[in-house]
C-alpha cells in the first residue's frame, strides 16, 4: 500500500475557548495524557504501511509550532512537506493545494489520505484496515470518504446516507428527532471529514463543479515561495491570489455535487473533540462523577469537569458544570450548554480582545515567552530560548529592554557590541538600538525581561536579520 497523507490543520478550535486560541488552536491542546491531537494524528500517518512523506496544510504563523509537535514524535524516515496559507479558506481551498502540490510533484495517481490534525482515533489498528480499502477505491478513480458508525443521536455532526458503499446523500447537523432515525435506519455514518482520493480525480471534480476554487489555489500555488530547512520543505502560498479563491468546505464544494463518493465505514473510537464535554469524557470519573486535571478541591459536587493549569480550584456543593481555569481566563458552564462557548469567543474576536487570539505564553520558532506582569509603561516577561535558538537581528523605536539571566548562558549583541551573559547577569538595550539574543548552550536559557516606553506592543519590532525567514 502507498499512500500520501495529507494533515490539514486550520480552525480556531472556539468550543475549546479558552484553552484554544486563534494562534494555539484545538490541534495543540495538551490532552490528559500530556500528547496532542496534532501529534497524535502525525504519528498515526507515519504509522501506515509505505509512507515516507507527510503533507501538512496550515496557516504560515502555526509552521514552527506544528514542526515542534512533530519534532514529539518518533517518525525518523518521514519527510516533511508543508503547504502554508496567509489565512485559513476552508478545506476546500485546502485541499486543492494539497492535490496541486501531489501532482506537480509527480504524484498525481497517488492516493492522497486527508486527516483532520484535530480529530482522535483509539483504535489505530482499524483505521489502518479501512485506509487499505479506502486505497483500493481510490485507486478505481473514487473520491472515498470515511464513515463512523454512530452509537449514539448526535446533533453536532453531518451524517452520511449509504448504499453498500455508495454514497446516497450528505445530510447535514440534524435536529434530535431526525438524529435518532438516521442512527435507527443502521443506513447512516457520521461523516468524519476524512477523505481518500487520487490527486488527478479530486482535480478533475473540482474543474467541473467548483472551477473558480481550483483557479484560484492553482495562481496561488504557483506564486507560492518555497523554502527548506532540516527535514522539511515549505511552500507559503500567495495571499493575493488565495484572497480571491472562495472560502468553501470541500462538502459543499465537491462531495455534495459528485455521483463518485464511495464510503467506507469504520469503527475506530473516532471522536473529533468537538466541545468541552468531550474532553472530559478523555478523563477518569470519581465516585461523585467529577473529572479532575490539575488541582482541584471538590466538596460536595457532582459531575463535574475541572481543567486547571497553575492554581488551585475549589468547588462546593455544584453539579454538572464545565470549569477551565488558564492564566488569563476562567470559563464556567453549565454541561448542557457546551456547545455555545463558541459564542463567547466569537465576541472576544469581534471584539479585538487578545484573549481570543493569544495565551500569556507565546510560542516562537526559538523558544516561548509569558507575559508575567503588565501596566502603564512596563512589561515583564519570562523568556525561554531552546538550545541553538536565536531571536532576530532587531531594534524597537518605542521601548527599552533590560534582561537578567535566570538560567544558562545567553550569547548577546547589544548595539556594536556581543557578549555572553551567564546566571544572574543581566544586560539593558536601550531604545533604537540593534540587538540579537542567541542561546549557545545544550540547556534551555532562560531569562526575565523587563520592558519599559511609551508603547510595548509586539509590532514594535524592525527585523534586519532573521534565521527563520521572518520579515
């Protein structure tokens, strides 16, 4: 079997607010057992029989963070190919890069697999099995699409309506009457969103019922600036052209219009995370039916779910409620109503609230960096930079910077001069000049940087050398 997997990563993940944000969507979320749903569905491609590359779609800004997640697993033989978007157009648009890409790269009759990063799969083994057929239609010239055997009514996902294995009809989120009489027909699947085709046959469908999405990620495509570094090649696509390029899921676009879907059922403990009542099921219950990840202190509750990262929480005589605790937000809600937890981060957005974009700790292709403390014209933050990273060659025109290294050795240029400074050193960068923090050593480096000017903001940055290719 020989086959091209092709991850696509894109969506904000709002029903898993506050833990997901705009930039550390659903797919990296840590799960109870520490992995993320990104790296477990990297390491369940480079799994299957025959695969040497992984295709992976995702936003430009998410590069380095989703390279670390795969940096996780161990997939020593797979090479890595990453088509990076300006900003998210569905996976339509998605995946007519991904087929482009395959067939410009001489693997137009390969069948491609199209994996959600954010869905969950127990059973690996039975995955694998239905991959095999799904090939085998794939390779008769099927658009092939996966479905799940329901064992329960669910209201949050698109069903399937089959014949054998010909594709009837899509169906869309159904109400709970209707939920219950596709799961008792036995004729109907979730549809998980997985896909299994040749890259010349998608092409094909998409130039006949969707040509102006298929236009629009070939001009961008063919713009696209590759770059190679380490294990990967990276290809970041055109915004102008993919601007213009419709914003369509590949369901309406394609899989709704063609009479050439075929579906392949499985059983595999799938579930595509969708709210925070999923995660919780991730979680062993006490005896009251309370799950717990983190501290917490439970006094007469039941049913609940606790997400706590760094403080304690306590509860007192509550039932069935969602709690998340992070840094900078508290979500509580009651069970019934996990689903509209979206609502509340789609305000943040409209908003402009950052809490809705960004965690106090951000991640960089060198490290990471939390914003400790802030007010009135002073920024503290804890910085950590990976061995061999290097921040870039830059100046900020409204604010000054003074560092005090906490732990390991930190290689500096301050203006015209370098020098290293080790633990409880510290060194100060005045406004305007250029400057470059590097960690020469094995060990993490560490350090505490105290901001101070008229405007602290992150945009006030001249980059004038950058090893990651950043502007």
């Amino acid at each position: 079997m020989q086959v091209l997997p092709v991850i696509v990563s894109g969506g904000a993940g709002s029903r898993l607010w506050p833990l997901s944000r705009e930039m550390h969507p659903k797919p990296f979320i840590r799960l109870p057992d520490g992995t993320t749903l990104i790296g477990r569905t990297y390491s369940r491609a480079a799994a299957l029989e025959g695969v040497e590359r992984i295709v992976t779609v995702t936003n430009r800004e998410l590069l380095f963070l989703t390279a670390d997640a795969y940096a996780e697993v161990e997939a020593p033989n797979c090479h890595n190919t990453f088509l990076l978007e300006p900003f998210g157009r569905d996976t339509a648009a998605a995946i007519a890069l991904a087929a482009l890409h395959a067939a410009s790269s001489g693997a137009g009759e390969m069948p491609l697999l199209v994996m959600p990063a954010d869905h969950l799969i127990r059973d690996e083994a039975a995955f694998a099995k239905a991959v095999e057929r799904a090939v085998v239609l794939a390779g008769q010239g099927r658009i092939v699409t996966f479905g799940i055997r329901p064992d329960r009514p669910e209201t949050g996902y698109g069903y399937i309506e089959v014949e054998g294995e010909e594709v009837r009809r899509f169906i869309e989120k159904p109400d709970a009457k209707h939920a219950e009489e596709y799961v008792a027909s036995g004729r109907t699947y979730w549809n998980s969103g997985m896909f299994c085709f040749a890259a010349a046959t998608m092409l094909g469908a998409m130039r006949k019922h969707c040509p102006e999405i298929i236009s629009g990620a070939e001009a961008a495509y063919a713009r696209a600036l590759k770059s190679e570094a380490d294990n990967r090649v990276s290809y970041e696509v055109e915004s102008e052209a993919f601007a213009a390029t419709p914003a369509i899921s590949i369901d309406y676009a394609v899989m709704e219009k063609t009479d050439n879907v075929a579906c392949v059922p499985v059983e595999c403990g799938w579930s595509d995370i969708g709210s925070w009542s999923a995660v919780s099921e991730l979680v062993e219950p006490d005896e009251a039916g309370n799950r717990v990840t983190g501290e917490a202190l439970v006094e007469g509750a039941r049913n609940c779910f606790v997400h706590s990262e760094d403080r304690l929480v306590g509860l007192v005589g509550v039932s069935d409620l969602l709690v998340v605790d992070t840094p900078d937000a508290l979500l509580v809600a009651h069970k019934d109503k996990a689903q509209e937890v979206k609502n509340l981060y789609n305000r943040l957005k409209a908003n402009g609230n950052d809490v809705a974009r960004l965690h106090r700790t951000a991640h960089r292709p060198w490290g990471t960096y939390t914003v400790l403390e802030e007010g009135d014209r002073f920024k503290i933050k804890r910085i950590v930079v990976k061995p061999g990273g290097r921040l870039s060659l830059q100046a900020h025109h409204h604010r000054s910077e003074h560092w005090v290294v906490v732990s390991g050795t930190a290689l500096v240029v301050n203006g015209d001069k370098e020098m290293l400074v080790t633990t409880n050193q510290s060194t100060y960068i005045p406004g305007g000049h250029r400057h470059r923090l590097s960690n020469p050593g094995i060990l993490p480096l560490v350090l505490i940087e105290v901001q101070s000017g008229d405007y602290l903001g992150e945009d006030d940055i001249v980059r004038f050398e950058d090893v990651y290719g950043r502007s």
